[in-house]
C-alpha cells in the first residue's frame, strides 16, 4: 500500500466507553479496555500508512458522548470510527455489525467497506450494516461509524476478543475499509 493513502482524510478513532463508564463487563474484562487496544492497533496501522488520526480519547478516561462528536466535527476532512465490542442476553450471539445513521450517503459507504473488509480479516459472521440513530452518529456532521467488534457475552468470542491476533485482525480490517473509503472507494 502506497504512502498517502487517505492524504485527504483525517480518522477521529473513538475507543468507545473510558472512565467510570466501563461498557460491557462480563467479570472478566471490561468493553472499554478492548476497545482502546482496538483503537491504538487502528491508530498505529493508518499513521504507517501516512493516514492522519485523531484519537477522542488518550487513555482510560471518560469523554461525553457530546465531546466525541464535537471532536470528529471539528475537522473539515474527519472520517469518524467508533471502536465498541458487543454484549447480549442471549449467550450464543456472535458475529459482526456496523451502524451508521442519516442521509450522508458516505457513512453508508464507509459502513459497508469496513463490514467487508472486516469480515475478510476474520472470517466472522455477517451481523450486517445496520442503521441507527446513535449519539455520536447522529450527532456527527461527518461520515461516521460505529463497529461492534464481537460479543463479550457468548463464551467463543469472547475468547477471540481476548486473544491480541484477533483484535490485530480487527484493526486491520478497521484500517483497510477506511483506506478504501478514502482513495475514493464510495459505493453509492
Ligand atoms: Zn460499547
């Protein structure tokens, strides 16, 4: 992959949850730990690439769903990515899934070459691409995302989100979408 892959882009990484807000907890670790691992993987891929990245958070502290928002808006060239790892009553759920929101039709193209690219990377089942009117997606002026990365609460995935070559995977996948998007690669 050449140099200046994304030159055009900015990627604002949102590790989803930090702080007080711990996200999905099984007992055994906790949704906002997993994803900051994430988010560093995708930071460290798009820097080597020459992508330019904002992260919405630095380490294990809590950032208003607002602040995340205004972060990513505050950039005329931000591609917005919200890291998350699901959670579900049923213990069998597994599988995949991005959200976008509204009627910028990028966030749906941005949705659905990371869904790919993801599913490449780790032969995960298919969740889909989903719309829903999340905070920091329907708050985001820019094309946006959120990526539930697996399940914390069904024991087989929860073993793959706990092993570092899977959520590299993840990243990679992360990374690869977005690169795609940002060459151009928009599915209208
Ligand atoms: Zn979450």
């Amino acid at each position: 992959m050449s140099l200046n892959a994304g030159a055009a882009m900015r990627v604002v990484i949102d590790a989803g949850h930090g702080g007080h807000d711990r996200g999905a907890d099984n007992g055994l670790v906790y949704e906002k730990h997993l994803a900051f691992d994430v988010a560093r993987r995708v930071e460290a891929i798009l820097k080597a690439q020459g992508v330019k990245t904002v992260m919405t958070r630095e380490r294990d502290v809590f950032i208003p769903l607002s602040k995340r928002a205004d972060i990513s808006n505050s950039y005329r060239d931000a591609v917005f990515v919200s890291v998350h790892f699901n959670s579900a009553s049923s213990r069998s759920a597994t599988g995949l899934e991005t959200f976008y929101y509204g009627t910028n039709k990028d966030s749906h193209a941005l949705a659905r070459l990371v869904q790919s690219a993801l599913l490449y990377k780790t032969r995960k089942t298919d969740r889909g691409v989903k719309y829903r009117q999340l905070y920091v997606l329907s708050h985001n002026k820019r094309p946006a995302i959120l990526v539930e990365c697996g399940f914390l609460s069904t024991s087989s995935e929860l073993r793959n989100c706990l092993d570092p070559r899977y959520r590299q995977k993840i990243a990679e996948g992360i990374a690869m979408g977005v690169i795609r998007f940002g060459r151009g690669g928009k599915v209208r």
